[in-house]
C-alpha cells in the first residue's frame, strides 16, 4: 500500500506511471468504473474550490462515492487526535484525502492509516495540483522538458515544483524576494535529487533574470491560507514580482503561463496575463480532475 504525501517518495518512472495513467483516462470516452463502490473520505481543514470539486466529481465518475468532511463539522475540530481519527476512517473508507497544516499533521494520520493518505495540500507541499501542472505542461508544451521559471512565494506550490523538477530532471529557476525563499530543507533536498536526475535547479532574487528566455512561467498567490498575519508587509516586500506582460515579454515568444489558482489580479498576476493565458490556466484547472483520478486509480493498483 502506499500513500501519496509528497513526490519526494516518488521515483521519475513513478511520476510519469502517475501521468500517462491520467492521460489515458482523460482521453477514454468511455469511462471504466476503476473505484466501483469504494469511498474516499476528504479532510478539509482548510477552504478548497477545485480540490473538493475535483475529487468528488472524479469519484464518481469513476463508480465510487465521496465524502466531504470539514474540520468544523468533525470531532476534529472540537480536538479528537489526528491518529484516533486515521483509525476511526481507516475502518470505513478506502482511500483518504486530507488538505491540513503542516506535513507533520499529514504524516501522522498516515502513519495511522491503513488505507492510502492523498496530500490535498499542506503548509509544505502541494502535490495534486503538480501532477495536473505536468499533465497541462504535456498538452501545451509538447517538449517534455522545457524551462519552467516559478515567480513568487517560496511556499508549498515552490517546493512542490522544487520536488517535480528534481525527480523528472528538468530546469527550474524559482524567484522570490528576500526572506521570502523556499525552506532551506526542501532546496537540500531537491538539489540532492537533481544531482541523480540532472535537473537544473537554480534561485533568484531577481525575477526578471530568472524567467529570461523560459519556456512556462507560474507563480502563486503571496498569501497562502493560514498565512494572513503580515499581509500588508508582504504585499510590499513582493514589489516588482507581479507576472504582467513586461514580465512575460522577457520569456520565450510561445512561453506559457501556468496557475494553480485562485488568482488574485494586481497582485502575483495581472488581468491582461490571467485573460491571455485563459485556456492554459482553465485546462489545468481541469486536470485536477484528470490528474486526481490518475493518482486514485493509481494508489488503488498498489493495494492489490
Ligand atoms: N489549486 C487549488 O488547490 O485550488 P483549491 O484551493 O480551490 O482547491
Ligand atoms: N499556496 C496556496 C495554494 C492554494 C491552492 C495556499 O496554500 O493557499
């Protein structure tokens, strides 16, 4: 049985096993009820559009059913453990997905579970929302290993990024202000990583050099959830890190714009790139979808 936390504890042929299984059930008419009668229960200790739509949607159409369970409306929220609840579920579904704090939280209640754990996002990592980013790299790009610079935020979405180009070998620059880079662990990592795979993987503080002839360029919100406090401040330090068409001008003429959203425009992006970059932004958005039943089916294969 195996989880899907992070891609750190995927290997490239994994990764890509992941991919082109969710390729080929985005491109069946026919969909093949793979989960028939099985049940995923979705943790959410934090707001989702997309991944609760997602998954739900995507479990169905696959035969199974799915169930939202919000921290608000669970023992969790009044305080009952982590791992209480990973057994307590673990008796009744088949598959888990939890969006929560930290990585930490995330790997207690899987080392709890005896079912497969999904990250549906954490302060760490992002990782569902990278496999349809791939998947929406593939259709657009074609070249499967194009230069991606990352724009922003040194949060779970870089770090999530840091972990794909690592394992797959592609070139990555990331871009952040000062005392707003990736966490110091995860850059180890990820440089331990492309060490074996060949990735490029390079930092900035300045954006413009780091998108500077890129082939896809994305960035992320400035403030991800759970991370109000100091709004104001780093709305400020971000000055000069908002991806517009200056910014893109400096990429590659064909470059695409990739975006996890939700966007805020005026902020990490501005109106003209999110409008410009419309079927891009809105195919990843729909290979969440795609993306997520790939991951199931997936995590489903290894049980048996
Ligand atoms: N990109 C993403 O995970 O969106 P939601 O927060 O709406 O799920
Ligand atoms: N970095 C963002 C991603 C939202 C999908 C957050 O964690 O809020």
């Amino acid at each position: 049985m195996r989880h899907f936390l992070t891609l750190k504890d995927f290997t490239k042929k994994e990764i890509l096993e992941i991919v082109n299984l969710a390729l080929k059930i985005k491109n069946k008419k026919k969909q093949k009820k793979y989960l028939k009668n099985q049940t995923l229960g979705m943790i959410f200790e934090k707001s989702s559009t997309r991944t609760r739509v997602s998954f739900e949607a995507g479990m169905f159409q696959l035969g199974g059913h799915a169930l939202f369970l919000s921290s608000d409306n669970t023992q969790l929220g009044r305080g009952e453990p982590i791992k209480d609840t990973a057994r307590v579920l673990s008796r009744m579904l088949d598959i888990i997905m939890i969006r929560t704090f930290s990585q930490e939280r995330l790997e207690e209640f899987a080392q709890y579970s005896t079912i497969p754990v999904i990250n549906g996002l954490t302060d760490g990592y992002h990782p569902i929302q990278l496999i349809a980013d791939y998947m929406t790299m593939i259709e657009h790009k074609k070249d499967k290993n194009p230069v991606v610079a990352y724009v922003g935020d040194g949060n779970n979405m870089a770090h999530s990024w840091l972990m794909l180009a690592s394992k797959l070998g592609f070139e990555l620059r990331v871009a952040s202000p000062v005392g707003y880079e990736c966490d110091g662990h995860m850059i180890d990592n990820a440089m331990k990583q492309a060490k074996i795979s060949g990735a490029k993987i390079t930092f900035f503080h300045d954006p413009k050099e780091a998108v500077k002839d890129a082939d896809v360029i994305t960035t992320d919100t400035w403030i991800s959830m759970g991370q109000e406090e100091g709004k104001a401040k780093k709305i400020k330090d971000f000055k000069g890190f908002i991806v517009d068409s200056e910014m893109m001008k400096l990429a590659k003429k064909d470059a695409i714009f990739l975006h996890c959203l939700p966007a805020y425009r005026g902020y990490e992006v501005s109106e003209e790139i999110l409008e410009k970059f419309e079927k891009v932004i809105f195919d990843e958005a729909e290979n969440r979808l795609h993306g997520q039943k790939g991951i199931m089916v997936w995590l489903n294969k290894q049980k048996k």
